[in-house]
C-alpha cells in the first residue's frame, strides 16, 4: 500500500485543518506518510500534493529538503546512529564501524533479508546518554558494541516485537487538540483577537 | 536632498518619497524597491534574482547597496528594501564592492565556466556581472561540484545544474506566474538544486519563459540550443500573431534564418511573457515544406510549378471570367493571417471589383458586432472589479491573456467569474464558476444566476471576456448569452477574444461580408450549391478550420476555380487551380492589430522563401492584371493610405507610435445587443452534447510544421466523465463510436472529473479522426451518442 491508508486520510483532513492554509500541513503529513511505509514513496507524494493542493514537485520539494525524510524502501527495523557531537566523542564512530561489520552492510545500506536499515543520524537530543540510536525510533542509549550485537539478535530472534513497533504502527500517541482549546484555522493576518480560551486574560 | 516647497501645495502626492541615490535625488512611489528606484534613475546594481515581473525573494544577494542608518551605513539587499523618504543609498563604495565581489565569487566558486559551449555565453549576466562586478580572481582550487549535464526536464527544455546559481527565478516564474509549479528546489545546501518531480516533466506552456529569464546557461531549449551565439544574431522587435494576443517579441535571425523568439515587455499586453507555441514555431517559417514558387493545377489534377506572370494571368482571367457573370460568383475567405496591410489592400481590390462576399473569419468566431460594444483593452479589462469570461479556455487558446487574468485573480485585484461547459485553466483561480451546459448559457443567465454574482457585477466595473466558448455551438449562442450579461451588467465593457492572429486587423480593414453579402458558411454553402465560380482562399484553409468538415469539403469542390495564397500546402491548398506562395511572418513589414485594437508593427527580419510574396503585393499584382491601379506601391503606402480611409485605423498614421506599445485603434460608438429568448436546446437523455475547443498544439500549421512543437499535440479523443464511461460500458483507452447526425467518428475515449456528465469533451482539430465531421454550422449544439464498437 503506498498510498495513505483510509485510517491515515482521516488523520491526514484532521491535520491539514489546524492550519489555515492547507499547505502548511505538508511536513505533518509526510511524517505520516513515512510512519506508514517506513519511507515516503512516490505515490504518497502525488497524493498529499492533491490533499492540500500543490504539485507534486512541490511536495518532493519539501520533502527532500529534510533529510530524515526517506525516498527507498527501508528495512524492516531503521537504525538511526547519532553522529554529532556527544555521540561522536562518545564514540559514535567506532559504535557505527562495528554496526557495519555486524550487519554486512554500509551507512545508509539495507540487509539484504530486508531486516535491517542502517543510517546515519544528526543529534537525537539525548546527548547526555550518548552515543545513542535510534531504532524504529526507540531510543537506546549508552549503546557499546556488544549492546548492538545483542540488540541485533534480539530483534533478528523476534524478542523486541512488543517494545519495538513496525512500521505502519509506529506512532503511539497522536496529538489532538480539543474543540474548546484550538484557535482554529485563521489565517495571522486575519486575526483580530486573542484565543477564546484566553478569555480576556493576558496571554503570559 | 529634495526640498519641499510650502507654498505649492497642488500635486501633493501622499505616495512619493524621495532618496539619493549616490548623491542623485530620486523620486519615487512608495513601496518601489530600491533597486527599481535605482533603475528608473540609470543607476545599475547588479542583480540575478530580481525581475521586475516576480516577487522579490532576495536569493542571490548580488544586489547589496550600502544605505545610511541610524548607527552609520548599513548594508541591505536592495531588491527586498523599499525606499524610504530622506534614504541615502550608495551602489559604489568599497564596503559594496567587496560585498559584490565575495558575492560572485561565492556564486562562481561551483559555477563550471564553461562559457565557450555555453548558449548563454555573450549574453549572460553572470558572464557580464563577473567582468563588471567580479573579484577577476578565483582563489577556489579544489574540485567543483558535479553534476549530470544537460538533463532534459521536458520536451524542449534542458537543465544543466553545473551552471544554476539558484536564482529561483525559473521556479518563481513556474509558481507565481505561469502557475505551473512542475518545477521546485529540492535537497538542501550543497545539493540544492531545480528539479522537477521524478519522471513528471516540466510540461508548461510556458517553459520557454524560464530559458528567457534564466540568469546563466542552466536553461537552455532546444530548438535554439548550439544555433547560434549571441553576436551573431540580427534582430528586429516584432509583434506575435500567433495568436491574437499580440505579444511584443524580438526576432532573432542568424544566416537569414529565424532562431530565437524572445519576449518583449511591454505594460499593456505580454509583460516580457511568450507562450512556447508562439515561441518555437519560428521553425515552421524555416520549414523545407514552405511554398517557394506558384503552382498551377494541369488537365491530370497535379500542380506544376510555374512561374509569376503565369499564376497571376491565370488568376485574373478566372476572376475577370467570373465577374462576367456576376461579382456575386466571387468570394473571398481568410486574411487574418496576414497583416493589416494584407487584409486592407485585399479588401481594396475587392473593393475595386465589387466583389462584397469576404470574411476573414472561417465560422469559427463570432459576429462582427462583437467589436461595435464598448470596448475595453486588455489593462481596462484588467483593472475591471469583476471580470466575466465567456470564453473557450484562454491557457488553450490565448495564453499570454490567460496570465494577464490569472495575475489580477491571484493578486484578488478582480474576481473572476467564468460561465463555461468545462473547467478551464483559469478556474482554480476563478471566484465563481458557472457550469452551463451547451447552448444553455443564456437561458441560465437569464433565470437568474446566483445571487452573490448579480450583486458583484451589479455594481462597479465589470469586463466580460467574450469568445467563442465552444466550436460545436452556435456564435448565435455566445451572442445571446452576452446580451443577457449585458442586461444584468449595463456597465460592462467587452473585450473579444477572437484568436486568429489579425481577425480584429483583418475584419476593420474591410475583410467582413460587406452590405449583408454571404459569411463563410455561407459561402461555402453557396459553393457547394455551384453558386461560386471563383473562390480565393487569403491564407486559410476551410478543410482544417471551419467547425464542419462536410460544408467545406462540399463548398471546396463546389467551387470551380480555387485560388489559393498561402505560405504551405494546406489540405485547401491542395484542392486549388492557382497557388501563390506567400511572405510568412519574419518575412514581411507591416502592421497588425491584436484582439483588443491595438496596432503594433511587425518587421521583416529574412529573406522570403523562394519567391513568395506578401500578401498586399499579391493583391495590388493581381488587382493590375485586372486593370484596376490600388495606387499602392509600398507597405508604407499601404499603412498610410489605410490610416486615412479607415476611421478605426488613423492612429497608425503615426508610423513611430506602432514601433513598441503600439496604438489602440479608435473606437466606434458603442451599439447596445438585444436581448432575445434562446431556443430551449433540450435533448434526449442518451446523448451527449459536445463542447470542442482547441489545445494550444493542434493540427495547425504553426504547430505541425514545427518539429519541436509537433509531438505535443494531444491527438484526437473523446473524453467522458468517468460515471458516463460506466454507461457506455468500457475502459479509457478503448477505441469508442461517436454517432453524430451527419457523421459517425471513431476514436479513443478517455475520462476527466472535469467533463460536465452528459456532455463530451473533443479537442478541436487533432491529429487523427476528425471530430468536426459531426459538427454543424447551422445546429446551435450537437448531440451525438457514444457506443463500443460492434
Ligand atoms: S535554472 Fe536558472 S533561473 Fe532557475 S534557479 Fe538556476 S540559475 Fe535561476
Ligand atoms: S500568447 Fe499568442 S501572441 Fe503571445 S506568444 Fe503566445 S501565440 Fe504569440
Ligand atoms: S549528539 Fe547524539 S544525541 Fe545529541
Ligand atoms: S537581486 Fe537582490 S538578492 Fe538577488
């Protein structure tokens, strides 16, 4: 399935309309799209470029001006490896040397079980637990050769499936804002007074 | 400093600011960016984003000037800062020329300088701006960034990345002015580059702005790519007539060949914009197939070539034979292909010989009363608070008018209100779109349309752009759909959008049917009844245009003698006795008059092909082998005597005014139209009606004949909506019979949402199976039935 599921269509209109231009929900919307297939395929592209109404050019545009946002198809688990700064002092590099040999494959390679993505990743933000990775974007942290190797084999014997989720499931908490909370979709320009939940009282 | 005198208080303009700019006092309007200021008063800053027709997006930072702050000189990007009253701007100091010089080279340090392949070398500002504003010096060594070099990212535009400094004009320009955004920047940093979306091409119409505009080589098209170099080319400002729309354009000719258009700005029409048909199809002038000599038809049907004195003596003696019998067994069809010298020498020697049935249109346009409404130009039609289209799609059709409308509609300076039987290229940036089924637009209008639309255009300024909205519908029909917007909208000024290049020119100077003579219909009917001896075809081809292929093919072969004058050989051309190849634009001097009245000269640039002629000079030859002096002996002649025999025209007079914007023609006084009750047009429920308009790229010579632009032609179709496709039963793509009254055609079906149900969507004159053999010139719309193949 490489278009949005009906389920994520539903959260996609739910999205584009907190904003009050449709097309500010892209970089929300590709998050989406990307939890779904673990990448953000073509067909997505042209379909989020419909739902909030530009060209797919410019959906791919955006899109890979992010770097996280990925274009192939992934492994079944995504490794990000933090590389800046705290990690790589931390030794990031030698951590990401031995994931290689582990795995058989270079940064940004795919096992060829399809198993395993391995990436290269910018600061995680949890420096102070460096070096960290990421896998299915669950943090591990503190990681040491022998760490990966075990973490490897877990997932590889199925013994991680209910702390690491699939792609397609990965979110686990949506955001939602209640009626009485949003401000709803205004344009700034067109704002003339504060939210309603405000009631009048200075906003800090 | 500017001073202000207290005592002069008359003109005092709350939007005028006054600056320096170094040490000159300036003027002018608030808002105006100091790099425009600048240029108004010749004082040059570099720049490669800016453009004067986009948004500033301040990307290249080539055009720092050092303004006077608070806290001393400060630098600032002038095409993002508008002036200020009391501003002290300097372009030249040696805080600047640093900047400047980093700047370039910055922007040169990936930049492959290449210069010597490149197209753009001679000609390019980065070339221009580095010898002028450049360090002279790179102290970049290591090795450029590489990329594959050129890729085409559509048809007839290539990239070269190497060379892109990121300009974001050609995006910009795709975006906010074209509205096709089919191209965007993509990656980021190091990487960043323009690129369309995978294997989506950038299929614009008008691409070819972007190679224009493009500040380097990194956009090149091919039909001129490795032609020629810039010093090589000779070039004259010219008018398009392409279309009706007239933009001003530069003719580029090297060796006496045409190869480059480019866009002229000029503020009432094309703002610097072509659309690539109007663009390209300088290749068809160029074409091997151009008439070059006159043809005669011999006993077995064949043409031989032959010469001047012959064709045009065989010409006369079939006319003079004609008028024998009665000048009523003479007519002309056509000329507004041609200039308004064309079009007025022919009508001359009509004229001259009573010959009263002409007209230049080929029953694809509307009635001449169209241009006998207030008129407005293309800027009053602009500047109107509600624009009314009743028109075909005007990206299709008039493109460069297309983005004249869709400016004002995305800017919200007017809302646009269209009544159309189809989507158009204007309806996402249309306020409202009334869909009309065929031959119902005004009974719709007439019962009311919504009330928010009867309240905009109740009040205010109102435009109603008025054309032919659909070639399987009666003019009749557009006609009383306008009366009844007319009725509604008093105040509404017209502007027709009639396409063919000079039909405004061609129809004041007289190729009209004059005292109620016979239209082209019915000429053709009349030919086809034997009524027609002589029939001169002035650069038209009835077999190809006329929205019913059976009146002209009974009416070519009705006619006894068909003299045709035309620059190839048309399928009309082929069916004719006499051919005389004529001058094709670029080729001649003269004038012609775009869809809104305005006269504009075009100019030869080559050598005509072989021994055509222009069409003035045919009419003035063939007018003295019939005995009759025009007194013409120049174009000048031509232009001058037109000017004082036709009150529309005495503004061209002034030779000199032609030369750039042009001259609006005068106006007559205004008619009022009549209202009157439209025929109910009903119809059976298992028919489908048709609405046929053209594509830009169609079976049309310009298009055809030009091998960059001949593949863009869609081809002949139907199109359904999808629901409709159910009914009939089988998949898009499938080969479909269309059952007309008067013919059954078949061809391949397709679907679009944007087909109203119930109706069928042909593109006019495609390659392949005609569609125009089920059309009708006298039925007001035409039904057919759509089956499967049996
Ligand atoms: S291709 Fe040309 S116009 Fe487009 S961004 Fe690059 S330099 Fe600018
Ligand atoms: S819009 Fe018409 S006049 Fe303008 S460039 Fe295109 S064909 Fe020529
Ligand atoms: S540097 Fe690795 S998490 Fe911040
Ligand atoms: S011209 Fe001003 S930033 Fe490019």
């Amino acid at each position: 399935m490489s278009r949005l599921t009906d389920a994520n269509v539903v959260i996609a209109k739910e999205i584009i309309a907190r904003y009050p231009r449709a097309k500010s929900a892209l970089i929300p919307l590709l998050h989406l799209s990307q939890e779904q297939n673990g990448y953000i395929t073509r067909e997505a592209m042209v379909q989020l470029g419909e739902l909030v109404g530009v060209t797919s050019a410019e959906v791919y545009g955006t899109a890979t001006f992010y770097e996280m946002f990925r274009f192939e198809p992934v492994g079944k688990y995504l490794i990000n490896m933090c590389g800046t700064m705290s990690c790589a002092l931390m030794g990031a590099g030698e951590l990401m040397h031995h994931a290689e040999h582990k795995l058989g494959v270079k940064a940004g390679g795919t096992t060829d079980d399809g198993m395993f993505t391995l990436a290269h990743a910018e600061c995680q933000a949890a420096c102070t637990e460096a070096p960290t990775l990421q896998v299915n974007y669950r943090y591990r942290f503190r990681v040491t050769p022998a760490d990966f190797d075990s973490l490897i084999d877990d997932l590889r014997a199925g013994k991680l499936a209910d702390e690491i989720p699939q792609h397609g499931v990965l979110a686990k908490v949506r955001q939602r804002i209640p009626a009485d909370k949003g401000v709803g979709a205004v344009a700034p320009e067109d704002v003339t007074e504060g939210p309603a939940w405000l009631d009048g009282k200075p906003a800090l | 400093m500017t001073t202000v005198d207290p005592t002069n208080t008359t003109h005092v303009d709350p939007n005028a600011v006054s600056l320096t700019i170094n040490g000159k006092s300036v003027s002018a309007r608030k808002g105006d960016l100091i790099i425009a200021a600048a240029d108004k008063a010749n004082e040059f800053i570099p720049r490669f984003c800016y453009h004067p027709r986009m948004a500033p997006a301040g990307m290249c930072r080539q055009c720092l000037v050092e303004v006077e702050g608070p806290r001393g000189p400060m630098m600032v990007v002038s095409c993002m800062t508008p002036v200020a009253e009391g501003q002290v701007v300097r372009t030249e100091t040696e805080q600047v020329k640093k900047a400047q010089e980093g700047v370039l080279e910055l922007l040169l340090a990936n930049h492959p300088l290449d210069c010597p392949v490149c197209d753009k070398g001679g000609e390019c500002p980065l070339q221009d701006q580095a010898f002028s504003h450049g360090p002279g010096e790179s102290r970049y060594v290591e090795e450029k960034r590489h990329y594959e070099k050129p890729i085409a990212i559509s048809d007839n535009v290539f990239l070269d990345r190497e060379r892109c400094i990121l300009c974001d004009r050609c995006t910009r320009f795709a975006d906010e002015v074209a509205g096709d955004a089919l191209i965007s920047f993509t990656s980021r940093g190091n990487n960043t580059q323009v690129m369309t979306f995978p294997d989506e091409p950038f299929s614009s119409y008008f691409s070819g702005n972007t190679v224009q505009i493009c500040p380097v080589g990194a956009l090149t098209a091919k039909p001129y790519r490795f032609k020629a170099r810039p010093w090589d080319l000779d070039q004259v400002e010219s008018t398009c007539t392409t279309c009706s729309v007239g933009c001003r354009t530069v003719v580029q000719s090297s060796r006496d060949e045409l190869v480059r258009y480019q866009g002229v700005d000029i503020d009432p029409v094309n703002w610097g914009w072509l659309c690539d048909k109007g663009r390209f199809n300088f290749e068809a002038i160029n074409s091997e197939d151009r008439l070059s000599t006159p043809y005669l038809k011999d006993a077995h049907g064949n043409h031989v070539a032959t010469t001047w004195s012959s064709a045009l003596e065989t010409a006369a003696r079939m006319i003079r034979t004609s008028l024998a019998t009665s000048p009523e067994s003479v007519a002309i069809i056509g000329g507004a292909r041609g200039t308004n010298e064309d079009a007025f020498a022919w009508a001359q020697l009509a004229d001259a010989i009573g010959v009263d049935q002409r007209d230049a249109q080929l029953a694809d346009g509307l009635p001449a009363e169209v241009f006998s409404l207030a008129q407005a130009t293309i800027d009053e039609a602009m500047a109107a608070q509600t624009i009314i289209l009743l028109a075909p799609d005007l990206k299709e059709e008039l493109p460069v008018l297309h983005l004249r409308i869709r400016d004002v509609a995305q800017k919200r300076k007017a809302k646009v209100v269209e009544i159309t039987s189809r989507p158009t290229g204007l309806t996402p940036s249309a306020w409202k779109s009334v869909m009309v089924e065929p031959g119902k637009a005004a009974s719709t209008i007439r019962a009311g349309l919504d009330q928010s639309i009867l309240k905009q255009i109740g009040s205010g300024t109102v435009s109603v752009v008025v054309g032919r909205m659909n070639l399987a519908e009666s003019a009749e029909s557009v006609v009383l759909a306008l009366a009844e917007i007319l009725h509604v909208a008093p105040q509404a000024k017209v502007l027709p959008v009639l396409r063919r290049g000079n039909v405004r020119g061609a129809i004041t100077a007289g190729l009209t049917p004059q005292r109620g003579a016979a239209d082209t219909a019915e000429i053709l009917a009349l030919a086809a009844a034997g009524k027609i001896d002589t029939l001169v075809l002035l650069g038209s081809d009835p077999l190809s245009d006329v929205p019913d292929a059976d009146l002209a093919r009974r009416g070519l072969a009705g006619a006894r003698n068909i003299i045709s004058i035309d620059t190839f050989m048309t399928p009309s051309t082929s069916q004719a006795d006499v051919v005389l190849p004529a001058a094709a634009y670029g080729e001649k001097n003269g004038t012609t008059t775009n869809l809104e009245g305005r006269i504009s000269n075009i100019a030869q640039k080559i050598t005509p092909a072989g021994t055509a002629r222009p069409d003035w000079m045919i009419a003035v030859e063939l007018a003295s082998a019939l005995g009759k002096d025009l007194g013409l002996g120049s174009v000048e002649d031509v232009t001058a005597k037109l000017a004082k025999t036709v009150a529309q025209f005495a503004p061209a007079a002034d030779t000199k005014a032609l030369r750039h914007d042009g001259v609006v023609m005068n106006r007559l006084t205004p008619i009022t139209l009549n209202r009157a009750e439209a025929p109910a047009n009903d119809r059976n429920s298992y028919d489908y009606r048709i609405v046929s308009f053209r594509k830009l790229y169609d079976s049309g010579i310009s298009t055809a004949k030009s091998p960059s632009l001949v593949t863009l032609a869609i081809g002949a179709t139907v199109v359904v909506h999808p629901l409709d496709l159910d009914r009939i039963g089988v998949q898009a793509g499938a080969h479909v019979q269309v059952i007309g009254e008067k013919a059954t055609v078949v061809l391949p079906v397709s679907t679009s949402e944007d087909v109203l149900r119930g109706t069928a969507w042909l593109p006019f004159n495609q390659p392949g199976n005609d569609a125009r053999e089920m059309f009708d010139v006298n039925a007001t719309v035409v039904d057919v039935r759509i089956e499967k193949l049996s």
